[in-house]
C-alpha cells in the first residue's frame, strides 16, 4: 500500500468502522488499532504495554480502551494510560485523516513530540520494529514491583503446607497456609519468594487461586515449572517455609444468574476449579458447563475432583477434551481435538448458547482462538464473554 503525502496511507474504511467500534489494521506490519467515538477515528498502538493484549478485542466505553487481558485502560485520543491501571505504560497515538467524500481512514506513523525544554516539536519515523521499547519482561517486572509498593501493609507471610507434582508433567501444585486472604472465587493473588537470583521478571509472580473460598484451610495454585529462576525457587520450597503474599485481585468471576460455559485450556483451569468448587459446596442453582481442553489424558489436572463434583451437583457437566491422543487409544473416550463450534452445539443447547455467559482462560493463542470462535462463527456478543490469560507459566 503506498504511503501518500504526509506519509499518510489509507488501512480501512469508515465503513468497515462502526460507532463506538475497534479495528486491528497492520500498516507496513506496525499493529495499531482504530476507534470510532462520536463519529471521529483515533488510531494508537493495538498491544497492550502489560503482557500484548490485543486491544482490538478490548471494550471501549466513551474515550475509555480497557484490554481484555488485565484490564489495563488507555485513552484512544491520545493513547495514554489511566492512572487507575498503574501496571501499564502509555502507548503510542498515530494521526488520522478521513476524506468524507471516498470513506478512506489513513493513518500516519510519523508522529510528532515536543522536543527537549524548548517547545519544539521534532518528527519521529515510527518504524515496525524499530521502536526502542521496553521488553515484555521488564514492564512486567515493573509491574510486579508496582503492585508491591501498593499492597504496603497488606502483604501477608503464607506458609508451605504440602506440594504435589501431577505424575508425567511440570505442573506442581502448592498449598499455602490460608491466613487473612479472603477472595472471590476466580480471582489471583500474588506471590514474592526469597531467594530468586537473576529473573528477568523479577522474584514476584501473580496466580489464580485454585481453592475456593469455602475451602478454609489452605490457599492453593498451580502451575508449571518452568525453567525460570522463580519458577525453580518455587519447586524447591520445602515445607514450612513462609512466603510473602497478597491480593485478591482480578474481575474474573463467576457471574451467578445466568448459565456459565467454561472453555479451559491446560493451567488455565486453575480458576474454574475454584469456581465450580465453590458452586458446588454453596449447592448454586447457576448451570455449569466446562470445556477442557488438554493435550494428553496425563495432562488433565483436577480430573478425580471435577468428576467427582459433577456427580454432586447436578448442574455441572464437564467435557474433556484431547489435542494430541492417539486415535486407536481406547482407553479414552472422552472428546478429541480442539474446542469447535460442532463440539460446542453437541453439549449445549440452542437456549444456553443464546443465554450462556462463556469464560476463557487458557494462554494467548487458544484465547485468540475462542474469542474468534465465539465472536465471529456463533455471534455471541462481547458482553456476554469473560477473559483471562496465562501467559509466561
């Protein structure tokens, strides 16, 4: 596409662009995101500074972009960052013009700053890849020690109860003394450990709180191990050992008088344990279904407890379903492949897809994939989706 004067180029048109709507547009591969709001466009950057949520699947309320990750919010005038969400970064704003007469948006990736103490305003070429931004790693780390300097004296010292590794996996699960932390189920709490040497991310890290809250006695995570200095450390606990925590945190939560449709991907099951726990024990008239995808049988965690609570509460039903399973394995006869809309209309019926709020957590791509799924092959609106990532475990 070539750039015209002003090194403006045309990325969509208004018609692909209703009020009040977002657009992921790529000019020369730079991702930016356009917004309608009161008839005028606004273009900025279209990955959030936090983690990368893709903006374009986020909510807009006035002039208001709120991520569908973590919830970080920008202003698409001028793509800076509330002060309510202090975990993300300003982004960059893009000019736009719109000729009336063809319906063209064209943006520009020249943008201007003031230039040093002088009022100055000096052009900068924004090129793909050429930004000098922060990496991933070390916003999050920002962010991880922006939460400490909040939380005050909030923080709590959690003690190792026990730990368990899911035979033939990296996944461990941990259990902490339960103390003051009195959460939503779904939401996340954050743990700082002693001890880490040389993470990029720093020694904090943030999980979803596997136990319910009638679950007294403990507070539990899971995770996978990998082969990151934190994650290590945390392997190697022994029992006993006091760790700082604190929270709860997060919007991630069971929505009660509506049907709810959990769509899981690996790890990304630790919040629906809590929800369905808590469901389960509170004998909640909500109708649960939950998808959960995996790559092998061995992968599925929590497999004996969902059982089991299904065959208390008569208003779950849980699907398994397997990725990578050898076809000729008898021993599974669960469900086979990726979550589709054929495997979604086989256990829901036309009245809970219309009426069903439906809950994704699972890493980014299987996220991107639901969202895709449910938004564009089976038109389920954005107010009737919940999100949440993994990203990084």
């Amino acid at each position: 596409m070539m750039a015209k004067e002003g090194g403006y180029q045309k990325v969509a048109s208004k018609n692909d662009l209703k009020e009040g709507g977002l657009l992921r547009v790529e000019p020369n591969g730079k991702p930016i995101v356009l917004a309608r709001v009161n008839g005028k466009v606004y273009a900025m950057d279209a990955v959030c500074s936090h983690e990368g949520g893709p903006l374009e699947d986020g909510t807009l309320e006035g002039y208001e972009l709120k991520c569908p990750w973590h919830y970080a919010i920008f202003d698409v005038r001028n793509a800076k960052v509330s002060d309510q969400t202090v975990w993300a970064t300003d982004l960059q704003s893009y000019p736009v013009k719109v000729d009336e007469a063809t319906g063209d948006i064209m943006v520009s990736l020249q943008t201007t700053k003031p230039a040093d103490g002088g009022g100055r305003e000096a052009t900068v070429q924004q090129q793909a890849g050429q930004e000098e931004e922060q990496d991933s790693d070390t916003l999050q780390k920002k962010y991880y020690e922006e939460e400490e300097r909040r939380a005050a004296d909030n923080k709590l010292s959690l003690e190792l109860l026990s730990k368990e590794k899911l035979e033939g996996t990296d996944i461990m699960t941990f259990k902490f003394s339960r103390e003051r932390i009195d959460y939503i189920a779904g939401q996340y709490a954050y743990f700082k450990l002693d001890g880490v040497q040389n993470d990029s991310k720093g020694p904090i890290r943030h999980f979803s709180i596997a136990s319910s809250p009638t679950e007294q006695d403990y507070v539990m995570i899971s995770t996978r191990i990998r082969r990151t200095p934190y994650k290590q450390r945390l392997a190697l606990l022994q029992e006993g050992t006091k760790i700082t925590a604190w929270g709860p945190e997060g919007e991630f939560v069971l929505q009660e008088d509506r049907p709810a449709v959990f769509l899981s991907g690996g790890i990304g099951v630790t919040p629906f344990r809590s929800m369905i726990k808590y469901a389960t024990d509170k004998q909640l008239p909500v109708k649960i279904t939950m998808f959960d995808s995996n790559k092998t049988q061995q992968d599925i965690l929590y497999k004996d407890e969902f059982d089991s609570w299904a065959n208390q509460n008569k208003n779950l039903k849980v699907i398994y379903t397997v990725t990578e399973e050898e076809q000729h394995d008898a021993s599974w006869s669960g469900e086979r492949g990726r979550i589709d809309k054929s495997m979604l209309e086989r256990h829901l019926t036309r009245d809970e897809i219309g009426e069903a709020v439906f809950y994704i957590c699972g890493p980014p791509g299987m996220l991107k994939a639901m969202q895709e799924l449910l938004q564009k092959e089976m038109q389920i609106p954005k107010d009737r989706l919940k999100v949440e990532v993994f990203t990084g475990y």
